[in-house]
C-alpha cells in the first residue's frame, strides 16, 4: 500500500509533488498556512484528487510529511506538530527571494538548519534537485535505461529507507546518499542540482562530493 502524504505548501512544487504521487496511488492531503478553504480552489485545479486540509491535519494524517514552502519561512513550521514524523525538505535557499538567514552557515546544508529548528522530526532531503515540472516529464517505469536518479540525504536510516521508496515509487531511481549533512551536494548551484543524472552518475558525483567535504 502507497505511504499516504502530508504537504505543507500548495504552490508550484507542492502540486507538482502531489499530481505526481496521486499519479502512483498515494493519498495526497495538501495544505498552506491559513484556512483550508482558502486553497480549495487550487487545489482543485492544480492537484485533483488531492484534500485540501490544515496543517496540522497534513502532518498528522501524512505517512510522509513534504516540506514545499519557501525555505525563508521555515520558523514558522511548528516543531510540536512535526515530532515524530518523516519529514521530507523539499525546499532550496534563493537569496534573492529568501533574503540573508543567519542560520544558514557556509558549508552547511540548508536541511540541517530545518533540522535544528524541528528537532523532534525524523528529516530527510529530497525532491528538491528536480524541477517541480521535470516530476511529471523526467519519471519512467523501474529498470528503464538511463532513468533519472534522485539522491536521499538523513540522518535516521529507517526514516531515509521509507523516503527511498517514495522517490522509487514516484517513478526515479533512488540513491542513498548517507547523512543530512551529505545533502550540501543536492542544493543550488552544484553539478547534482544543475543536471540531470542516472544513477551511476549521480552515486559518481555524491563520492566526489564527499571526498571533497571538510571534516567536521
């Protein structure tokens, strides 16, 4: 049976994610930081057959929780209501439209930051180096040559092995990347986040990655 999923954020990429799973047989519940039937409309459109819903129904309903709201509001999610849960960071930090966040180090995966400000959630990376519209075109069938590859970044290992099946599900190879602090080389401006990869070349380049990464 298909994991259930909680969005949070009904723009571009949280309908995408969610016309992509409806697709796969998952439940899809989406939701956006106000009264749900403020959305009703867009999701209609945008996502039918998903439930528009609050928040915190999304996250406790959701097998999986998606995080697809701009990274700039991230200390607005409500770290009580994500406890517990598989949450996955599909959010990028644009300075341009985020702003400077003092949070955010050098060196340091924007998803670790989310981490520290959700302590009690069990969060993977993912979905965030695919364009929202390269989820409907760029998925095919398990065992198709060249299929894309998507990489998985987490720190709880069962959390990052139910969100591997989500993004095989979805219809992309999935590839381990080990932990949150590997997914530095998932977010803007690296040759992961800029190509589209199979998965020999996506597990080449998370290597290099890692050889090249300081030690903490």
């Amino acid at each position: 049976m298909s994991p259930a999923l909680g969005i949070l954020g009904a723009g571009r990429v949280g309908t995408a994610i969610a016309r992509q799973a409806l697709r796969t047989g998952h439940d899809v519940a989406i939701a956006a930081s106000g009264d749900p039937a403020d959305i009703d409309l867009i999701v209609e459109v945008m996502a039918p057959g998903a439930r528009a819903v609050t928040a915190a129904e999304a996250a406790r309903t959701g097998d999986l929780v998606v995080l697809a709201v701009p990274l700039r509001r991230y200390a607005t999610l409500d770290p009580d209501m994500l406890a517990g849960r598989v949450v996955v960071d599909a959010m990028n930090y644009w300075a341009e439209t985020d702003g400077h966040i003092p949070a955010l180090g050098v060196a340091r995966s924007s998803s670790e930051m989310v981490a520290d400000h959700l302590p009690g959630a069990r969060l993977v990376k993912t979905l965030n180096h695919i364009g929202y519209h390269e989820l409907e075109t760029d998925h095919a069938p398990a065992g198709t040559p060249d299929r894309r590859a998507l990489a998985v970044a987490g720190d709880d290992g069962a959390a990052r092995a139910g969100v591997l099946e989500l993004i095989e599900r979805l219809g992309f190879d999935a590839v381990d990347a080990g932990p949150l602090a590997a997914g530095v080389a998932l977010e803007p401006g690296t040759e992961i986040f800029t190509g589209r990869h199979d998965r020999r070349a996506l597990e080449r380049l998370l290597e290099r990655a890692d050889a090249a990464q300081p030690t903490r």
